[in-house]
C-alpha cells in the first residue's frame, strides 16, 4: 500500500472538475436530502465536503485492491422478495415466442390487483414530492431488473420546471428479445398510468428492443387515495401510446386480421376456393376415420363460423344460421351445402339449417 499522503484534515488546496450540470443538480439534491436525514454529519454540510468524503473513500477501496466492477456486482436486493412473489422462471426464448400472438392484447389492464400492489411498494419507499427519494427507489428497480440478465439498459432522466409541481421524465429500456420489450413497454405504460404518470409520447426502435417514453406526472402521482377508475382511465390513454391502429398497420399482416376476427360483421372471403379445399383437407376434416377430430359434424360448422359465415345455433342438433349476405357470394355458399352434404344430410326449417 503506498504511504499515506493526507499530512493535514485542514483544506488547504482547491481542485477544479468538470462534470455534467445535470450530475450537479443531482449531487446538490442528494446532499440536501441527506442533511436533512442527518443534520449532524459533517460530510452533508456542503458540496466540497462531499467530494472530499466521496474522493478519500474511494481512494482508499481502490488502494486496498477494489475493483468499480465491484460496487456493480454488490446490488441491492431489497426487492426480489416482492418481486419474485408475482415471478416465475422461464426460458426467454421460448417465452418470447409465447408473447408473439399476444402483441397487441390489453389484458395489462386486468391486473389491477398486482398494479395497485406495485403502486402501495413504491409509496412506502419514497415522497412524491421528494424527487431524490424517488431517484434513490429508481436505482433499487434497476438494480433488481437488471440482475435479471434480460435488460441491456434501464434508465430514467428527470426533468423539473420552477414553480411547478408536475414532473417530466423519459423512461428509456433495452432488453434482448423483442415481443418481451414490448410487452414490457405495455406493462410501463399501464403502470405508469395507475401510479398517476401520464405517457405523452412512445418510441420503439425498428428492431422492437429499444423503447423510450415521454412521461409526466399529473394530479393523481400525489394524490395517497387508491381512485382506481380515474388510475385505469389513466392507464388506458397510456396503453393506446402503444397498441394503436398506427401501430398495428406497421407490424406483420397477422396482427391485424387477429382484431379483425373479433368483429362478427367482418367475413373472410377467398379469391379461390381451392385454398379453403387446401386448408379443410390440412385440417383432417374430409375424412371422419382420420382418428383425430370427435363430433366431425360440429367442428365443421365451427370451421365455418370462424369465418362467419354462419352461426351456430344449437350444438347437439347441429343448428346454425347462414350469416353471410347471399348477394355477391353465391359461390361460397354453394362450397357450404356443397360440403356439408358430403358428410350429413341438410335440413331447412325457415332460416334454421340442420345436419343430420
């Protein structure tokens, strides 16, 4: 170790850094803070006494053999209790694959039990109105997250105005697969809305792992009651930054005929029947001794009611409805009897059909 070079507590020298005006403002807040917590330790009582504090510290870990990747890999784990409480382990590749079909769900929106649990962990460990607090909370979640191994960079800039109460922040993430990113950017944008967080503006990069929202807090951030419906109204502008007709269009084909099945109104049609031949022969329902498909009479008409074409009235006596206008596709629904007569016989009884 080499021989100790501080001769004298009295400051005698001043050294001039450079350093960033937002790391200033930072440093000023935190030492604010922290004398108000400890108004008897000297190291809080002015700017250069922390840095003195901070730079004789450090020196000293570094001369005993410390390494900084040190202090990285020495996190706080205060949170994994809550945390792993609504977790489970899973491979991520296969994961990522489960989330894929389920891009553009707004079933966020219906944990409101686990939301509102987030919500009640952050209060008890920061002060709205303490913007250091809450950026001392911040690095705990990302320590947390980032022990996870699936994000790359989880970051949160806050932006103040004099003499308003509101704050403005943006919130950037980076995580290794795509459709967990977005799910993740969904799961944010819901929870910023019931912590009381409004999200003015979303951004996800071309390869889907880089996301990045425009945040402001409003009335509700400091608002201690739960007012779960104005926090889910919240919740659900937010979501829409998101999961957007915008959004959709810009994504694969799949995504959009997915919303689209929903609407009954909305019929799928083929420019050729023999792609609809192609599709029932892949799906064994031609032959009725294929051993695989139970009830082949009813899982026929659900073929055809997923297309809407019809709609099933009553599945033991094999009733349904032809829903499909008769006028301009007189071809599709001569392939129905067509098809359905191979297999049963039809009956009609005013505009009731049945397979017998």
């Amino acid at each position: 170790m080499s021989p100790k070079r501080y001769l004298s507590n009295k400051k005698t020298k001043k050294q001039t850094i450079s350093i960033y005006p937002e790391l200033k403002k930072e440093i000023l807040e935190f030492c604010q803070q922290k004398a108000i917590e400890n108004p008897n330790d000297p190291v809080y009582k002015s700017i250069s006494s922390f840095y003195t504090y901070v730079m004789n510290e450090f020196l000293a870990y570094l001369e005993k053999g410390g390494d900084l990747t040190d202090l990285y890999n020495s996190r706080d784990s205060s949170l994994d209790p809550f945390y792993d409480k609504f977790s489970y382990k899973s491979f991520a590749p296969i994961f990522e694959e489960f989330l894929k079909p389920n891009r553009y769900e707004t079933s966020d929106l219906n944990l409101s039990y686990f939301l509102l649990s987030v919500r009640n962990l952050y209060l008890k460990n920061f002060d709205p109105y303490n913007l250091t607090q809450f950026k001392g909370f911040f690095q705990k979640l990302k320590s947390h997250f980032e022990n996870k191994e699936l994000v790359r960079n989880f970051k949160f800039d806050i932006k103040t105005e004099k003499q308003k109460r509101n704050v403005k922040g943006v919130f950037e993430m980076s995580i290794y697969y795509k459709n967990i990113c977005f799910e993740n950017a969904k799961y944010n944008a819901v929870f910023f809305g019931y912590l009381g967080v409004k999200v003015n503006k979303v951004e996800i990069s071309k390869d889907g792992i880089y996301s990045r929202m425009e945040v402001e807090t409003t009335d509700l951030f400091f608002n201690p009651k739960s007012l779960r419906a104005e926090r889910r109204l919240l919740a659900e502008g937010n979501l829409k930054r998101i999961i957007n007709l915008n959004s959709i269009l810009e994504d694969e084909d799949f995504y959009l005929w997915t919303k689209l099945a929903m609407d009954k109104d909305i019929y799928i049609s083929f420019k050729n029947l023999d792609e609809i031949i192609e599709i029932i022969t892949d799906m064994g329902f031609i032959s009725q001794s294929n051993g695989i498909l139970d009830n082949v009479l009813l899982k026929q008409l659900k073929f055809f009611e997923k297309l809407h074409w019809i709609k099933i009235n009553n599945e033991e006596d094999h009733s349904f409805n032809i829903i499909i206008p008769e006028k301009g596709h007189e071809k599709e629904l001569k392939f129905l009897q067509e098809f359905l007569s191979k297999s049963s016989k039809i009956t009609q009884v005013g505009d009731n059909y049945y397979l017998e």
